[in-house]
C-alpha cells in the first residue's frame, strides 16, 4: 500500500476511534515503528492529535479562544464565589488535582493558607499562588500551552496515569448537560478524559454564561456522577437541562440545589 493511501486509512480508522497503537498495528499489519511515524506526520498536519500511546482526532475550533489577560479580569467576582464553594468541598487529608484555568486558580488563592491537603495540578497560574504556601503541590509536566499557562500532551497524560485523586476540579469553555465539557483543543479534553478516570468525585466550576454553551468542537464525556459549581440562581433557566441529568449535583455560589430523581427510580 503506497504511504498516502495508508495514511489515508489510518486517518479513517483514528476518526473512527481505534486510536491505540497497538490496536493499529494489529489492524493493518505494521510495525510499531511505521505506526508511530504514520501518526507523527498526520499529527504535524494537524489532522490528530497525539496521546500517549496513540492518537485522537482534531476538527478545529468554533469560536477564537479568549486571551488570558481577558479571562483574567472577565467575572472576576463569580469565579471567586464559585470557588469558594469549591473550597468547602475540600476536606483534611485530601489530594485534589486543580486543572488549568482562571476559576481553579481563584480557588488555588484560597487554599494557600491550608497544610493539610496535596494539591496536583497542570495550572501555572495555581503553582505561582501556592508556591509560597506550605500546602504540598505535585506538577504535572508536559507541553506549555501559554494561552492558558497550563501544561498538556503526551507526558502530561502519562502522569496523570500514574496517579489518583480523591477530588478533581475542572473549568471548561462549555459545559453541556448529557454531552460534558467542551474545550479549545483536542490535548485539553483529552487530558480532562484522563483526570476523570483517576478521580474519585469530579467538580466542573463554570460562570453560568458557560451552561449549555457548544462554543468548541472539542469534548469530554462526563459518564458519571459529578457535581456542578456555578454562580447561576436556582431556578435560572440556563439549569433547566441540568435538572434533567440524576447523575448531576448542582450547587450555586449562595445555595446548593440537589437533584431530585425523576419519579419511578
């Protein structure tokens, strides 16, 4: 098979979700070595994306992504309250991992005056508030991603694999109920994919704009129980699709809304 045409059939077959390499080289019957230098050129074209130990597809964007600097000082007060509420989940004894994000590291300054927690993280902006602290900080190497001052990748993953946690906090560009977590790039939902796995409970801290919002066309299920931390008021419209989902907890930044099952269960 000429190298376009078997490229070709790769690309179909990561797109289809056969993204291991293992798996692929069973598939077509090559080497790891011919494998991984077929994923490496689709990736450098930007039509996957490499994990560790495969490959994801990558479909683009819908919206440009915000600047730090705008994250930074766009509902500032929200995200504080949002993270206060996150930080009373935040128990003596606990390892939590903080993701990458402006309402994380709102969180990351209140916790600084804790000892009795590990925090994990990817988030820069976390490290530089809690790098003074005495709370014990794990950082999760990888791929800088300047746009948001986290880290991401191949390595990034790896890490994450080798570890667990007993709370993980994560923002999101959007957040839509039965579907999960939207995001700018395919590496930042995959590595949330990660982080869901190995974490015992999960928080999504989003401002309410965020709630049903479909602005990236990259996503993270959420096919589990999780509980989500917004500034939203019960009773809000934009909730109205959240309620629909048992395995969704709600909590506001002035009151927490629990939620009922539907009737017959």
């Amino acid at each position: 098979m000429k190298v376009t045409n078997r490229r070709e059939a790769m690309l179909k077959a990561v797109l289809s979700g056969m993204n291991d390499v293992g798996a692929l080289c069973e598939h077509f019957g090559m080497s790891e070595a011919t494998v991984r230098r077929d994923l490496r050129a689709l990736a450098d074209e930007r039509l996957i994306v490499r994990t560790y130990g495969g490959a994801a597809a990558s479909v683009g964007i819908h919206e440009p992504e915000e600047s730090l600097d705008l994250r930074r000082e766009s509902f500032r007060e929200q995200k504080d309250a949002i993270a206060q509420v996150a930080v009373s989940h935040v128990q003596d004894g606990d390892t939590i991992f903080l993701d990458g994000g402006t309402t994380t590291a709102a969180m990351a300054r209140l916790l600084a005056g804790r000892r009795d927690i590990r925090v994990v993280t990817n988030n820069l902006l976390a490290i530089g508030l809690l790098a003074s602290s005495e709370v014990p900080v794990t950082l999760i190497g990888g791929d800088l991603r300047p746009s948001s001052m986290s880290t991401l990748g191949p390595l990034a993953q790896l890490a994450l694999n080798r570890l667990s946690v007993d709370k993980a906090f994560l923002g999101a560009d959007g957040v839509v109920a039965g579907r999960g977590l939207c995001e700018a790039t395919a590496e930042q939902a995959y590595l949330k994919e990660c982080v869901i796995r190995q974490a015992a409970n999960i928080f999504v801290l989003v401002t309410s704009h965020k709630l049903d919002r479909a602005s990236q066309q990259h996503w993270t299920p959420l096919e589990r129980d999780w509980t989500l931390v917004t500034d939203a008021q019960p009773g809000a419209p934009e909730l109205a699709t959240f309620l629909l989902h048992s395995e969704v907890t709600i909590e506001t930044a002035s009151q927490q809304v629990r939620q009922p099952l539907p009737q017959g269960r």
